[in-house]
C-alpha cells in the first residue's frame, strides 16, 4: 500500500473519531428514551409475530414477539421516522417526536389492490448514495422469472423478457457490458451474508456447450436466484456502506421471506419458462418463533420447438426467526437454509448424430446461515450483531462423446518437462470426461452499533465491524483417460486438474463507519463516512502486490436539504447529495491459480508408411501462468446529485463517473524457446531409435494467457427519475426514468500479437507490441415513460410503459495500426518500431491497416415500445397477472459505419401468470 | 320454326363471341445486341471472327455469332440476363474475354467486351485436382487424401524443381478481399508451397506427371472408401503442427507461406481456384518480398500476404459450386470458366480433357477456360489419362 493511500485512509479514521470525541453529553442516559408498542392487524385485530420496527435515520430497530409486542430501548429524544411493516402489509410510516418514553398501538393493514395507494415503482432508498429500493409489490409486478429482472426497474437498463436462455450477467449504469461488473457485483443476504463466485473454476474453453453457462470470474449467473424467496431487493450502484466488501461495482442486498404468511403458490408460463411456486410461513406454538418456507421449481428451454436442451432450476428455502431475551435484552436470531439447482442436459437427435454425445450439467448449491442480533441498548453499545455461514456447492459437468480427429494425429502423454516419445491416437475413440467442482464458502461477520448525539439535533450511528471469509475449492477438478483426450485437436493442450490442490482464498477485513444526522433550523444534513481495510491472509508470498497488505476502501456519502418552502402553493424540498468512494474486488481463485500451460512440441514426427516403424518424438514444457504481480481491481465513484420535490412530485437527478483500471482479464503473453528437431536422410525399414536421427535446434515463438488487471472502464452518465402522485381523474401516476451513460472499455497494459501465419517458411517469428485492442466507446440515452393506472374499484392495477432507446452510439477508439514495438525469437526485450520498419518486407506484416469506416461512429437510431403489464385481483385469494412486452415497437433504418443498411426488429414477448394465497 | 331460328341464331352469336376472342399472349420482346469488342494494344491480327457466345442465365438457351472486320457482332435476343464470352485463337496466344450478367431490357444495347492476351501453357497444365475428400465407412468425414496432379502437356523433358503450387486466397461463392489485385491481373495465394531442388533434380518426361499429396500414404489402408493410394505420391505438403503427419517415404514440399498456422488442405467443395509458377527455389523469397499485398477484411482485420502477377502463372483451374461463381478469383485471362464438384466428401476430383494423342503422348486441352476445358465430377485416376 503507497504512503498516499495510507494518508488518505488515515485522514478519514481521524475525521471520524472526531466526530465521535466531539464536544456534547455523550452519554447521558437521560437523554434516551424507549419505545415500545404492539403491531396488530387492522381487519382481524389479531397480534403481527415478527414485525419489523425500524427507525432508519438511526438504524436500529426490533422485531414484535409471538405476541405482536416490541420493544426498542435507546433511543435519543428527537425527531425520528418510523417505519413498521411485514410482508402482506402495507407500511406504515411515522415521524414521531420522541420527548419520553412512548408507547404505541399500530394497525398494518393488508395489501390488496383494494387500497387507496398502491405503490409499483422502485424508490430511492435513503437520503444520501443512490441505493434503490424494491418491496414486494413491485416485485411481483414485474412479474420476473429471476432477480435479473428486477433490475429493469433502475433508470437507464431495458425491457427484460424474462426468458432463462443464456447466462444472466448484471450490467450496471453502463451501456454495453463487461464481466468485471457482473463479476464486481455482490449479491447480499441477510446478515450481510454474501452469495459468491469466487472459487467457481468450472470451465473449459474448447467446449462449445460449457462456454454458455461458464461464470468464472463472472460473478453469480443471475438466473440462479428465484425471487419469490425474498421480500424485498435493495439495488446499490453507487457507493456503499463500508460495510460491504470485495465488490467494485455495486451490490443487490435481498430480505428472505419470514414469518407467518398464507400459503402461496405461483404458477408462471411464457414461450420459454414454465415455473412453479408454492411457500408458507408458520408461527411456531408457545415462544418458538416462526418458520417460512418456499419451494421453486423452473423449466426453461430456448425455444418451444426445442426439447433437446432445456434448463431447470429448483430452489429451496427455510427461514427460521425468534426472538428470545439474553440479560433482559431483546436478542433476535435466526436460521436461514438456501438450496438451488440447476440441470443443464442436451441430448442430441439421434437421427442425426447416430454415436453416443451426451451432456450434463449438474449444480447444486446449499447456503445454511445463521445470524443475531442482541439489542443490548446501553450507552456504550446499542446493538451487536453476529451472522455465519457455509456455503456448499457442487458443480459436475460429465459429458460422453466420440472424437475423430480427421486423419491420424499424435497424442503426447507425459506430465513431466522433457523429451520422450509420444503415441498416434487412433482414427476414431469414444471417450468422456467429468469435472467436479466443490466451491465452498465459510463467512462470519461481526458488527457493532453505537448511537448517541453530539449536540442538539445532531445524532451519531456508528457503525463498526469485521468479517473473514473463506473459500476454496474441495473438488476432483478435471478428471479423463491420458490416453484418450477429449479435445486432442484443440491449439491448447491440457492435462486433468485438481482443483482441490489448490490453496484456499482468505479475506479478512474491519470497517468503520459514522453516519451524522444534523438538522439546522430548516436544514437537515446527513453525512456517512467510513473506510474499510481489507487483507488477504494466507496469500503466498510470490504474489508481492497483496501478500501481507492492507487495501483501504474510503467511502463517503452525504446529504444536504437545502431548505424547505412553498412553491405554487405546494411544500417544496431541494437537497443535494453527493458520495466519493472506492470499492475493491479481489481476484478469485482462477485469476490466482490458473491452471499451467503446457506446451507439447513434437520434435519428430517419423510417419512411416509402415505403421510398426513410425516414431513420434515429443518436447514437452510447462509453463507457470499464474501472475505474481496481479493486483485487486480498485474501483473508484463519485457522484452528484440533486433532488426537488414539490408537493408530491419528485424529480432526482444523478451525475456519475467511475473509472476502473485494473479489471481482470487475460492477455496474451509471448515468449520464445528453442528446442531439439530431428530428421534424417535416409529411410529405415525397421522401427528407428532418436540416436540415429540428426539433431538441429530450432527456435519458435509460444504463447499462453495470463490473468492480469489489465482492463480500463470509465463510466460516466446522468441518471433521472422523475415521479408524480396519482392524477385523480385518470387514476394513473406517471414516473419517468431513464438514464444517459457514456462507457468506454479499453485496455490499461499493452497487448501483444501477431498474425498467424506461416511466413518465409516459418510460423511467423514477430510479435507486435500495440497500444490498442479494439477498445469502444458506448453510449445510449433512454427514458422510460411509466403510466401506472390502479383502478381500486376493479382491483386492478396495470402499466402502460412507453420504452424510447433515443440512440445507442458504437465508436472504436481510434489506432494508427503500427505497434509501439516488437519482440520475436532470439531476442530477450521488445524493441522500438521504427518509423523504416513499416516498410521491411517481414517487419510490415504487423502493421495493421484499417478501412476509413472502421473508426466511425455506428449510430442505432431511435427505438420506440410500448410495453404492458396488469394485475387483476379476482378474489382475495386469487390474483392473475400479465405482461406483453414490445406490443408495439418501431426503429427507422440505419446505416453502420461500413455503410451496411440495418434495421432493428423486435418481436413482442410476453408471460401470464396466476397467484393463489390461502 | 321462327322462334327456333332465332334462338339459334341468338345461341350462335353468342358461341361465336364468346370464342371470336383471343386472350392478348404476352408479346415476347426482342433486343438487338450489339457486341463490340476491345482488342489489347498489341493485338496485330484481323479483327473478324472473334466468336461470341452468348447464355441466357434464367432460361439457359445460348447461342454463337462471329464479329465482323469492325471487331463488331449483332445478334437479336429475348429480354432477360445474358452472360457474354469472346474468345479467338491467334497461334499460341489465345484472347479471351466476359461480360456476365447483362440486363437486356431495351431495344438495343451495346456490350463491350475487352479481350485480353490469354496465355496457354506450353509446359505444365492442372490435371487434375481432387479437393473434395471422401466419407468413411463410419460415415466420418475425410480429407487427408487430397492431392493435386500436375501434368507434362509439352514434348521436351521437364523439371519440376521450384514448381510451386498455390491456392488462392478469395473464395469463388463469397464476395472478394483482394480485388483491388485482380484487377492489375494479379493473384493472392492463401498458401505457397514449392518443390525443392536446384533445378535439374526432378525430371518428368513428356505425357508424365507429379502429384503433391497432402499425405503421402495409401490411404485405402485406414479408409475403404478413398479412391486413391498415394503412398507413391512425388510430393507431400507437410504442416508442422499435430494435425498433420510427415510420411517419410514422401519428401516434403517447401512451405513458403501459409495465411493460416494450421494445416493446409484445399477447399472440400473447391470454392477457389488454384494455380501454378515456377521460380528457382533460391529466388522464390526474394521475389515474393518484392511482391506484397495488404487489405482490410469486412471486419476490419487487416491482413497482409502476396500478389503474384499474373504473367508468372503457368496454369490456373478456378472451381465453383455447380451452378456458377459468385465472384471470380482469377483475372480473365487466367481463367474463364470453372469447374466443379457436386458436393465435397464424393471422393470425385475435376480433371481436364484430353485433346488428343501425339507421337505416343496424350496432349490435354487447355483453353484457359475450365469450363469447357475440365470434366467435373470425374472419378481420380492419378497418373492415367482418362480417354
């Protein structure tokens, strides 16, 4: 860590503990009160188990016992908001001033489209960061089949249609995409509890199938994860809590269902995806808490005609909450068990292909976790909380096939650097091979809050922690016959892998963090500051960029309303917020380990037409591909951003700018080595030993990627959302979103290649040394009208969303073609390309020309749709949904920068689904 | 009786209405084409008797008609889309020329056509070519029996040392990267391979051929259905990467370059054309140093090779799909027609005619044009002319 980063970091832990030793009576005990109160439901009167109270400026809340009664202890005199909901209920909303001990009776009644509101969008969360929230109602509006398709809720991302074809990688305030986001991207559970991708090693790159499904150093594959086990989903793109680690985009943090609920079945269809839904939530008898329950089960295949392929995914959750009293204190805790499976299987036609091929994929996950909360409420602690889990994941690809490497080819069969002689496969083999992967998680997160004030009107939240994580892969790795190779004809050769053998990924880390709320007359301010360091124990000392360092993460978030007055009669608010941050991703366990290269040079190859003379010579070498000076990919943000609201219209609007320069990819590394070749000139008509062959020695060029943090994303953009009430006589509410983002991806380290050719005789012996790799700039602006009509009379709710894409720009960014230098055999360091090489007869071949077309701006033109979507109540049990995307689309025709005339077509979509509650 | 006469008559008139009239047939419409003919600037023969056949693509009806003194012919045909091909014969130097895909569609068109000088071989000519590989008796697909025969057509003793063979780099059914180089009637080789030797090292006697093979083994071995054994093969080219094997009992041919690091094998359904030259082996890089080529493929990849000129090449086959060429990869005067395959893994070759007999040797035909020159489909008989 530089003598920079530490200042900073120690800048902002001085900041903070100034805050904390700020002048004020901080620990007055008279100067908190208690709240407490029972939650009931309005219709029935009957006790609410396990509602949430929650006072979110200063973040503490509690949960109501089996009796429905609550009890929160600490609190300081003031002003606060409190928010009491469970799910099935719509919630309720208070801002209280809290002078003495209060108690309070509350009524939740029950969602229905009944009501005289009811809410479909995604809302900003909080006052500062960007966080954006979606409850329940909103979600199942949607109607998705996977919590990829929440995201179409944010500003600025597109329709989804909700089909399971292909993997679902997240995208963030981007246009295009890029797999360090999706891989940057942290999936939250309860507790804090992460979902992670970190030890996935399950690929190989020949095999066309596992390409598809492949989410190493991806992130998690979005249509995993079924969304009819949580409650709600918050949406970070912006700059977190200090709280949260080992992301550099963003995060989604979900709430499991729990708790009594009705029973639920859900039955979804459209063109590709069938699934299924049944849960129900149990209060247990006497204080034994309450158990929830759900069970999914999803079929998707690509297209209706297709059965050879399909795609099922099965999921599972147990959610166990109870609230028990430790030293008198409240101390809520809970189980939480998450299963999912996927299978993955093609068969092929047996008209077609009449040998055995088969595939299968098989993956299987479980995630137990347990967490607490103690709400211990003295001066000097409020609350301490406690999450663990393990999580267990098998992964087994096996796969059956006949390989005919066209004509008679050499297989070598050493594992060991060397000379020695290699065998002929035969024509044509049957053979399988299975990889097992079993990524395995262990995480545990301590964390501590403490509230006081500082002043009038001014609180604290402080809110402090660690976590360690542990992951490795316990799996077989890769496991086939040495003597018949699956893919003996790929340009990469391999050998079988343990992935087991390889050591395990450690992450241990402590935060801090301040949250100040002050209100000053008319205005109010809230700013977060925290900073995060993060060590990689256990690291091998040969990695010189993370063994034995500590990574700080600053992150600061603030808020700032301006004033409060009237405007055309109506209460008007202006704040402004803004946020800096850095957020780190560690490399996963194949950017650590990936697996050797291994060169296998046939040095003769003696194919006499006699079989039993034939002689195969092999030079084999194993190269080390794993980078000892890889770095994590520091993401850093900032943000700006202004929000108005006027009576109930809201409007925020958000600047952005991230950049990144060490995303992980692979690059292509050349070197060259000599080795031994033989031929003779004479025939033999017996079986020849090496020794009678003449040596020569020959030098050639090899290649092999590398993992290294060689990826450059800026992004940059104006995100906006702009809300209005309900327009009583149209019954409809309008919200506008949408988003500008301008991206552009290029490369942080020089990339090396050369053509592929044979040249002078020789495979070519140069490598050019270039600046550039086709990197793009992308941009697109969007908005997204929203005509939210709910007609309570009719109990029906539905969505008119006009969906404009006002254009989407493609740029390359521009190259001369000459490299900036060359390397090639029998030299030991690149060397300038002069200004003369262009025009040597070998050195010209690297020089890259370009069509004067190949760097203008590809401009797709406007793309219109209009999307609907409707939820009808027809009982109070049963509920019919359904969604037609793209009922209407057009788009003009365009030119592509190569002057290739284009048209956007897009057909409809759509899905209808029924849901039963008893 | 007067009624019934006047029924008849009223029954008459109408029958005879009804039939007097004719539907319209559609008139066909004729054009006079007039067909001029450009002659190159060292053309010192007569201008008459360039004979112009002329095809209608959609109906294939065809036709011949000879130029007058003027260099000029006029022949009347329906409306519709005609390919044009001049040619005339003046001692060793053969003229040939195309228009394809005219419209006619008016009452008189002009077409000019330009002539250009077509050399005939005196020396080597393409045999044949076998590119379409063969199934094996597992149904799998094979191609390692893929070879090329070149053929002696000339009367003196011939050595083969720096023959070198080529394939060109555009494909006949897609659209062209290189044209730029046809159009100075030069030529793109995707590979170069050459056989070795000082110069008088490889003779092949008049009526004899040699044959570059791809592997030089009998392949009826490891594979019932193949129809050749070239286990006796002159030449073999040989790829130094694990697909590829080096018979030792075939010496190997020189691989100059190759536009890809992977094996070398010809195009199974022959989209492309091929061809040969003869330079010294110790000249050949030298020369094709001298000799470079760059263009940007539609993807923006550029790519850089070599353009052999035209006037260099001994002998070029181009091959299509049966029903024609999208695009041509020759200049003209290389080659004016094609051949072709039906479909790749028959284990059929396409194999030029044989003209006549001369003092004991067979003399092939060859008028710079495949299509008529070269028999498709042809069962592979390396080494024996098929009469």
């Amino acid at each position: 860590m530089t003598n920079k980063k530490w200042n900073k970091a120690l800048l902002i832990l001085c900041t903070v503990i100034l805050f904390i030793l700020m002048p004020g009576k901080l620990f007055s005990q008279s100067k908190k009160v208690c709240f407490s109160g029972i939650v009931k439901d309005a219709e029935k009167k009957e006790p609410i188990a396990f509602a949430s109270i929650f006072l979110d400026d200063l973040q503490i809340g509690a949960i109501s016992d089996e009796k429905g009664n609550f009890r929160i202890n600490g609190i300081p005199k003031g002003v606060h908001n409190v928010s009491i909901s469970f799910l099935g209920y719509v919630p309720q909303k208070i801002q209280f001033n809290f002078v003495s001990d209060t108690t309070l009776q509350v009524y939740l009644v029950v969602q229905t489209l009944e009501l005289d509101e009811v809410s479909v969008i995604a809302t900003p969360k909080g006052k500062s960061g960007s966080a954006i929230l979606i409850d329940k109602t909103t979600m199942e509006f949607i109607q998705p089949t996977s919590l990829s398709d929440i995201m179409q809720l944010l500003p600025g991302q597109l329709t989804q249609d909700g089909t399971l074809t292909g993997r679902a990688q997240i995208t963030s305030r981007q246009a295009g995409d890029n797999a360090n986001t999706a891989l940057g991207t942290a999936i939250v559970g309860d507790g804090g509890v992460p979902l992670s991708n970190n030890a996935n090693l399950q690929n190989i790159p020949v095999d066309m199938r596992m390409r598809n499904r492949n989410t190493v150093n991806r992130g998690v594959d979005l249509r995993m994860l079924s969304t009819d086990h949580i409650e709600t989903a918050e949406v970070v793109q912006g700059i977190p809590s200090a709280e949260y680690g080992d992301l550099s985009s963003g995060m989604i943090l979900s709430k499991a269902k729990s708790g009594k609920q009705p029973l639920e079945m859900r039955v979804k269809a459209n063109p590709n995806v069938k699934l299924f839904y049944v849960g129900k939530g149990v209060n247990l008898p006497g204080k034994w808490g309450a158990l929830h329950g759900g069970l999914d089960y999803t079929d998707a295949r690509p297209s209706v005609r297709e059965t050879l392929s399909a795609y099922k995914r099965y999921s599972m959750q147990l959610n166990y909450t109870n609230i028990a009293i430790l030293a008198e204190k409240p101390l809520q805790f809970g189980i939480k068990m998450l299963y999912m499976g996927t299978l993955d299987a093609t068969k092929n036609d047996p008209d077609l292909t009449p040998k055995m091929d088969t595939y299968k994929a098989t993956y299987n996950r479980m995630q137990v976790s347990g967490n607490w909360i103690w709400r211990v409420a003295k001066p000097w602690l409020n609350s301490l909380e406690h999450s663990i889990s393990y999580d267990y994941t098998q992964d087994v690809t096996s796969r059956m096939l006949t390989v005919s490497p066209n004509g008679v080819v050499p297989l070598p069969t050493a594992e060991t650097d060397g000379e020695h002689e290699g065998v002929y496969l035969p024509a044509e083999y049957f053979t399988s091979y299975k990889m097992t992967g079993v990524p395995t998680a262990f995480f545990s997160q301590l964390k501590g809050k403490n509230i006081f004030s500082s002043g009038k009107n001014i609180y604290h939240v402080l809110n402090w922690g660690g976590q360690y994580r542990h992951e490795k892969n316990r799996g077989k790795g890769f496991e086939y016959d040495l003597l018949r190779p699956p893919y003996p004809t790929s340009s990469t050769s391999s050998r079988p892998r343990r992935f087991n053998e390889i050591p395990a990924l450690q992450n241990l880390s402590v935060y801090i963090e301040d949250k100040v709320s002050a209100s000053f007359g008319k205005n109010n301010m809230e700013l977060i500051a925290g900073v995060r360091f993060t060590h990689m124990p256990g690291i091998g000392n040969r990695f010189v960029d993370l063994h034995q360092k500590w990574f700080p993460e600053p992150r600061i978030n603030g808020w700032w309303q301006l004033s409060n007055f009237q405007c055309l009669g109506k209460t008007t608010v202006i704040a402004l917020k803004g946020g800096y941050g850095e957020a780190i991703k560690f490399p996963t366990l194949d950017m650590l380990h990936p697996e050797p290269d291994y060169l296998d040079h046939i040095s003769l190859n003696y194919y006499s037409q006699k079989q039993a003379n034939a002689l195969l010579w092999i030079t084999t070498k194993t190269n080390e591909r794993s980078n000892p000076a890889l770095k994590p990919n520091r993401n850093r943000k900032a943000e700006l951003g202004l929000n108005i609201q006027v009576g109930k219209s809201k409007l925020n609007v958000l600047c952005f700018y991230e950049k990144s320069s060490e995303g992980f990819q692979y690059n292509t590394h050349y070197y060259w080595y000599e080795v031994n070749k033989y031929r003779s000139d004479i025939l033999f008509d017996y079986k020849p030993q090496i020794s009678e062959f003449q040596v020569y020695k020959d030098s050639l060029l090899d290649a092999y990627s590398v993992p290294v943090n060689g990826e450059k994303v800026i992004k940059k953009g104006v995100e906006y959302i702009f809300s209005t009430p309900v327009i009583k006589p149209l019954a409809t509410s309008i919200l506008v979103n949408g988003a500008y983002y301008q991206t552009v991806y290029d490369e942080s380290l020089p990339i090396m290649s050369r053509p592929s050719i044979i040249q002078n005789g020789k495979p070519y012996r140069y490598v050019g040394v270039y600046g550039w790799n086709r990197g793009k700039t992308q941009s697109r602006f969007n908005t997204n009208v929203w005509f939210n009509t709910h007609l309570k009379k009719y109990r029906l709710i539905f969505t008119t969303k006009l969906q404009s894409l006002w254009f989407t720009h493609y740029t390359t960014l521009p190259f001369s073609g000459v490299p900036i230098a060359y390397f090639g055999v029998g030299m030991d360091k690149p060397q300038e390309f002069t200004e003369a090489d262009k025009n040597d007869p070998t050195l010209r071949f690297l020089v890259q020309e370009f069509s004067s077309s190949f760097f203008k701006t590809t401009k797709q033109p406007l793309q219109i749709g209009i999307d609907l979507k409707a939820t009808k109540e027809i009982t109070g049990e049963l509920r019919m949904s359904f969604y037609v995307n793209r009922l209407m689309f057009c788009s003009p025709l365009y030119y592509s920068n190569l002057n290739t005339p284009l048209k956007i077509r897009r057909t409809p979509y759509f899905g209808i689904e029924i849901e039963i509650k008893l | 009786m007067k009624q019934l006469i006047k029924k008849t008559a009223l029954l008459s008139i109408i029958f005879a209405t009804m039939f007097a009239c004719k539907p319209d047939e559609p008139e066909v419409l004729f054009s006079d084409v007039t067909i001029e003919v450009e002659f190159p600037e060292d053309y010192t023969d007569s201008k008459s008797d360039v004979v112009i056949q002329w095809e209608n693509i959609t109906n294939k009806t065809s036709g011949e008609v000879k130029t007058d003194n003027d260099g000029k012919a006029t022949v009347k045909v329906e409306y519709g889309n005609y390919n044009f091909y001049a040619s005339k014969k003046a001692d060793a130097v053969f003229y040939q020329g195309r228009m394809d895909n005219c419209a006619v569609s008016l009452e008189t068109l002009l077409v000019e056509i330009k002539l250009s000088a077509s050399y005939v071989s005196t020396t080597w000519v393409i045999k044949e070519v076998y590119f379409s590989g063969c199934k094996t008796p597992a149904d799998k697909n094979y191609f390692k029996d893929q070879y090329i025969e070149i053929y002696n057509n000339s009367n003196e003793t011939l050595y083969a040392d720096g023959l070198i063979f080529c394939k060109s780099y555009d494909n006949t059914m897609t659209d062209n990267n290189w044209d730029q180089y046809k159009e100075k009637s030069e030529v793109v080789p995707s590979f170069i391979f050459q056989v070795p030797g000082s110069g008088k090292e490889h003779a092949v006697e008049p009526g004899k051929s040699i044959i570059l093979a791809d592997q030089g083994i009998n392949h009826k071995q490891d594979n019932a259905n193949s129809p050749v054994d070239m286990s006796k093969a002159d030449f073999e080219w040989y790829d130094d990467h694990k697909l590829d094997v080096d018979v030792p009992e075939v010496p190997n041919l020189i691989k100059h370059y190759s536009s890809s690091l992977s094996i070398s094998m010809l195009h199974t359904r022959g989209y492309e054309g091929y061809y040969i030259l003869q330079i010294p082996v110790a000249e050949t890089q030298a020369f094709l140093d001298t000799h470079p080529a760059t263009t940007t493929m539609p993807n923006g990849k550029s790519v850089t090779s070599y353009a052999i000129p035209a006037k260099y090449i001994i002998d070029a086959v181009q091959c299509a799909a049966p029903e024609g060429y999208t695009s041509t990869v020759f200049p003209t005067m290389l080659d004016a027609g094609y051949t072709y395959c039906d479909a790749a893994w028959t284990g059929k070759c396409v194999q030029r005619k044989f003209e006549k007999d001369e003092n004991g040797r067979a003399i092939l035909q060859d008028t710079n044009n495949s299509t008529n020159d070269f028999m498709p489909n042809a069962s592979p008989s390396p080494r024996v002319v098929v009469k």
